[in-house]
C-alpha cells in the first residue's frame, strides 16, 4: 500500500514537472501565484502583475494595508522564476535602508521560501545558479542610494529587467530618472508603487502621466472588507478592515490628508488649513528621510519626556542627530515609579540630555529624575521645560510650546529632520493642531490642549515630547546637529508670499512671521 502511495506521489510530481515546463507562467502571473507561489492574490493584486506584464511602466496608489509590498515582492519573485535562467534580473529601491531591508526583501524571502523557489536569497540579495551549473550569480537586489547618486544604478544589465520603487511618493527624483536609464529596453519594466500622501514630485506626476504610466488606484472601497470579494482568512487578516477606516475617519476626520491617502488611496485634494501649525504634506516628505547616527559618536542623543499625570501616559521619544528615533509610553500613577521606568530608559539609550514638561505633575517627576541620575552616577542633564511659560521671543510667541511648535514647523518645511519612525497615529499628533494671531503684533499661540484633545480623541503627548526633545530656546541647530536646511540660508529674500523660513501672509497684517536664525530675522 505504501509502495503504491510512493509510486502515485511520484508520478504525480513527474506529472506536475512536466506540465511546469509547457506553462508560460511569465504569460500568466495569476497561475504562476496559485501554482508556483503557493499563494492566494486578490483582485486589485492580480490587476497589478498583470499590468506589469502588459505595460513598460505601472504606478499604483494604494492605500493603508492594501498589500502594495506584498505584490511587489510577489511580482519580483513571479519575474524572476518565470523568465529564463540569467536573462532576468530585479532591482528594488525604497525611500530609506529599513524599508527596504525590513519590508519589500523580507518579504521577497518569505514567499522564495515557502515556494522552494530557485536559488538563495538573504536580505537584500537573490542569487541562482548560473545556465551551466558551475556557479551563480546574482538576479535580484534591493538598494538605496544616495539620493544624489546620478549614477545610482548604473551597470545593470539584462534581457528583462524589472525596477520597483517601493514607497515610491518618497523616493526622491534622481532615483526616479536614473531607473530610466536601465529599464530601457523592450522587455523591461518599471513598478511604482506607493501611498499617495504627497502632493507634489514624480510619484504625484506619474500619476498624472497616463501616457507614460498605466495606474492602478487601490482605496478602501476596492478591497474585500468593502467589497465582499471571498478571500481566505489569513489574507483578511492582513488587509485594512471596516472598522479601521471607519475609526480614522472619526479620529483623522475625513477632510484630512491623512484620511484621503491612508484610507482613500488618493492623492489630497481641497484646500489646506493654513492655520496647521505643522502641515500634513510637510510631515509626510519627512517621513522618507533616511538619517542614521547610531555609529556617529557626534550625534546629539537628547529624550523629550511628557509625563502623564493621574494615570495618563507617560512618553519619552529619543532624538538622535536629527532624525526621531525609538519611542515608549507607559501609564502608571505612582510618579516615583514613572520615574524609575524613565531613568532605564535614559541609561538604556545612553541619553546625554532629557528635556521634561514640568507643567502638572511633572515639576515633581523631573526633579526626582534629576536627582536618582546623579545618585547613578549618569552624565545625562535633565532639563525642565515649562510650555506654558515666557518664550525666549516674547514679541513672537505667546509662550514656549508655540515657539517649540514653530520650531517643528519650520523643520518639516525645510526637511530638516527625520519622521521616518513615526506612525500614522504619531504624524497625525502632529499635525492636528492650529495656531493663531494672538494680537496685532502678530504673536503666535497654539489652541488649546483641550481643544486638540476634542478633535484628536486623545492629548498630543507624542507630539509634546518629540517637540521638546528638538527644542533649544534658541531657534538655531545644536551643537553636532547635522540640520543643513538652515546652512547658507538667504535672509534678504522673500519667495511669494513666504519668507524662507517664516509662515504665511496673515490676513490684515503687513508682513509674513518671520522666523529668527541665529539671532537674526528672516525679511
């Protein structure tokens, strides 16, 4: 009976051999997924194989949780099996190292894996062996370059190129025009794919391009939790659901950037609040940044601590250089236990400075840390911060958590730090909230707290701490801050109706916020 099952197993895989060989799986990405790749695709995901099949370029804006990765790297793997041995070879880039390293590569692995496809495959690398069996090469390999690299692809060449740009809204331009370079021939091909939170640059123009590009548009509303389309549970699992789009719509508000891109997939659109302190655009090219200091013994290394009281969150958010790093939060109402969990903290990420709101209950938590480092024999300087005191420029700002506000605004419109770490939830923190003229000075003030919390569903206390960890009282670049944005700024120009790094044109007053850099005003 055994030999019979055997000899049944056998001549079925034979059968399943042979039949492999006829099937032109590169003619048929659906089948290659169901046979070779052992995996279920959606609809929309389909649409996008089959467009890269069909088309020299393909764009796709998608939504939060779509599977846009997941087709990409389900695309890599269906192009390199499915063409002949060393003719094919993929090219991956992505906005910064983690995402390309951690997502699209880890998730070309997973599948090269759970298929037994050809070769081997480590983080960033896919190599086969080569036509003749006495070695082989390398067929696919995920990248990112300088963003200044003009030659950052150069030398790659073959039959049937295939280059994704995942998190393409982010990655900048001379990545884009140097993929042209190499996917010049017939066979090639360009996937672009991303999350259109952006409004402006050459994702947003691809987009626009449809005689260049073929888009394919994945919202909410096309995928199974909206449309019913039957799809196993674990791929239900991994895709956005009702109730969390209808969550961010309550607590993003349906106007919002955030909302139309995450949720709608589409590119934002109606007009921007010009009274958000931070803008929502501002924020998102942030989060493409790709700074990394963790072997650069000159990079500051400062935390900013907002300390919950009554059971609130507590959140410490680490800064290093100029880039937002690690972030924790933990409720706990006994301050003096707060205290210990922040002092691991401290010592754990081997801060040089904390800065603490000591508003409320943290006057009384910050002097305690303060004392328990010393005690330890820390280095670290804890710095209290009180938001609702005297700003360092009085005639400006109304008090120090709108100068520290600004200070952020003006970071994120000159790009001048790094949000890659933050979620949506975070970036929304810190964009909510709005400023206004506190006088016919033109003095600024942040709203309210509260008010933030009522159109939020909960306090900004992220955004507090991040803010206080990049706020010196000064409105200039620490020492070793790598922030270049500010380096040979013009300060005897106005641009429309912007100074470089001031706001907007106020209404009624003649004159737009000027912002001081080194002690000295932009005109």
């Amino acid at each position: 009976m055994d030999m019979n099952l055997d000899l049944g197993a056998a001549i079925t895989d034979a059968f399943d051999d042979l039949t492999r060989e006829k099937v032109d799986y590169a003619a048929d990405p659906a089948r290659w997924a169901a046979e070779r790749g052992k995996m279920h695709i959606w609809s929309k995901q389909r649409d996008v194989m089959e467009s890269v099949r069909d088309n020299r370029r393909t764009v796709v804006r998608a939504c939060h949780s779509s599977g846009k990765s997941y087709i990409a790297a389900t695309t890599a793997c269906w192009w390199l099996d499915s063409h002949p041995p060393g003719e094919a070879f993929v090219l991956s880039t992505a906005p910064t190292a983690p995402q390309v390293r951690a997502i699209l590569w880890r998730t070309i692995g997973r599948i090269h894996r759970a298929a037994g496809l050809p070769g081997r495959c480590n983080q960033t690398e896919w190599h086969m062996p080569t036509a003749d069996g006495q070695g082989e090469e390398l067929v696919g390999i995920g990248r990112k370059p300088s963003e200044h690299s003009e030659g950052a692809f150069q030398g790659i060449h073959a039959r049937y190129v295939l280059v994704i740009l995942d998190e393409s809204q982010g990655v900048p331009k001379a990545l884009w025009d140097a993929t042209e370079s190499i996917a010049s021939n017939t066979h090639a091909r360009v996937l672009a794919i991303g999350n259109p939170d952006v409004t402006t640059g050459p994702f947003v123009d691809a987009c626009h391009s449809p005689t260049l590009w073929n888009e394919i548009h994945i919202g909410f509303k096309h995928t199974p939790a909206s449309t019913g389309e039957e799809v196993p549970e674990e791929v239900a699992d991994g895709l956005i659901s009702q109730t969390w789009a209808e969550d961010r719509a309550i607590a993003w508000g349906e106007d919002s950037a955030l909302y139309q891109s995450k949720v709608l997939g589409e590119l934002p659109t109606g007009d921007v609040d010009p009274w958000r302190v931070i803008s929502e655009e501002d924020a998102a090219k942030c989060r493409y940044i790709d700074l990394a200091y963790e072997d650069d013994p000159e990079a500051v290394r400062i935390g900013g601590i907002d300390v919950g009281g009554g059971g609130d969150r507590t959140v410490i958010v680490e800064r290093v250089g100029s880039a937002v790093k690690r972030i924790e939060s933990f409720s706990d109402r006994d301050p003096m236990t707060t205290v210990g969990k922040l002092v691991h903290l401290i010592e754990e990420w081997n801060l040089e400075k904390v800065r603490v709101d000591v508003i409320g209950v943290g006057w009384g938590v910050s002097g305690r840390l303060r004392e328990v480092l010393k005690e330890r024999g820390s280095k670290c300087k804890v710095q209290g911060v009180n938001f609702a005191s005297r700003s360092t420029q009085p005639k400006r700002f109304a008090n120090i958590r709108a100068e520290a506000y600004w200070n952020g605004r003006e970071l994120s419109r000159n790009k001048a730090w790094s949000l890659a770490s933050l979620d949506n939830d975070a970036i929304a923190e810190l964009t909510v909230p709005r400023y206004k003229i506190a006088d016919s000075s033109g003095k600024i003030l942040i709203e309210a707290k509260d008010d933030i919390r009522e159109r939020l569903g909960r306090s900004p206390d992220i955004a507090d701490a991040l803010l206080l960890a990049f706020y010196d009282g000064t409105g200039s670049a620490e020492a070793h801050d790598p922030r270049q944005a500010y380096a040979g700024a013009r300060l005897d120009q106005i641009s429309g109706t912007y100074s470089h790094f001031g706001g907007p044109q106020i209404p009624g007053l003649p004159f737009s916020i000027p912002t001081p850099i080194d002690g000295r005003l932009t005109r």
